[in-house]
C-alpha cells in the first residue's frame, strides 16, 4: 500500500502545487522553518513565547537524535526510486543520503508543532497544519514513502509529549508553572 501511495502521488498532476511544496519541502531541511517560527514566537511572545520556542528547539533536537541516531541506522529501509523523473519534474529537490525511515523532516515538525502548541495553545492548528504539509511535502517531492512520514509524525509528537512532559514534571518539582 506504500508504494501504491507513493506512486499515486507521483503521478498526480499538480502544476499550482509543485514549486509551492518544493519550495516548503527545502526550508524545512536542517529545521529553518521551525527556527525561523521559534524566533518569532520568542520575540513577540514574552516569556511564555521564549519558553515555548526554547521548549520547541529542545523537543527537535531529542526527536533528531532518536530518528537519526537511533532509528534510521538500524531500520536502513531505502529511499524511493526517483529514475523516472518526469514524475516529479518541477518538484523535485535533492534526495538525502540517509535511510527514508523514518522521516526526520515530519517527525521534527511534529515535535515542533506538539511542543509549542501545547505551550501557545493559539499556534496549536496553524503549526499542526503547516507540520502536515511539510510530512506530505516529502512524498510530494519523491524523497519518502507515506509510511515513512506517517511514522516519523508519530515519532516526533510522541518524542515532543514525552518530553515536555519531563520538563514539565521538572517545573512543578521546583515549584515553577
């Protein structure tokens, strides 16, 4: 069914979308867009929006080192084969060198979103989405599988939930909300 997924992706005409989600796909490589976001949030949302972007950061940076350290290196499931380029044409964006699972992209939007969401409950939905669209962005651009996104979505807000709930219990522990 992934592949039957991914192949119906790729063969969906989408000429308004391509560049647009290309383009959304690149920013979030090394996690530019979620800094970019963080930085905003710390600037215009007091010590609650410094918090939630400081928070925000940490949870990308546990979920990196579980997907990129841990789980990539032992599941080594291999990236798409992107031969037939007229697929992806005007989408495609270079293919990683990394195993595609599961994928890092989505889960550090995920941990990103979930993070600040749960601290800006505001930013809960347009973070949600625009963590969705980076997820399909990279089946859009050819470089991962559904699966792929759907588990590395997982992995992120899973990772993110654990531990904000860790700095949480830290919080309460030293008296502090």
């Amino acid at each position: 069914m992934d592949h039957a997924l991914y192949e119906t992706v790729a063969r969906t005409t989408t000429p308004n979308l391509d560049v647009p989600v290309r383009r959304l796909s690149d920013a979030a490589n090394y996690s530019r867009i979620w800094l970019v976001i963080a930085t905003g949030v710390a600037i215009v949302g007091g010590k609650r929006g410094r918090r939630a972007a400081l928070e925000g950061l940490l949870s990308i940076g546990v979920t990196s080192a579980v997907v990129n350290l841990g789980a990539k290196p032992l599941l080594r499931r291999r990236r798409p084969d992107r031969s037939r380029r007229d697929l992806f044409g005007a989408r495609h964006t270079r293919m990683p060198t990394s195993a595609t699972f599961p994928s890092g992209h989505a889960a550090s939007a995920f941990a990103f979103a979930h993070t600040v969401g749960r601290t800006i409950p505001g930013l809960a939905l347009p973070l949600g989405l625009l963590a969705g669209a980076v997820a399909y962005s990279r089946v859009h651009t050819g470089v991962h599988y559904p699966g792929d996104v759907v588990v590395g979505s997982i992995v992120g807000a899973g990772t993110a939930a654990m531990v904000t709930g860790a700095l949480e219990r830290e919080r309460t522990r030293h008296g502090r909300r």
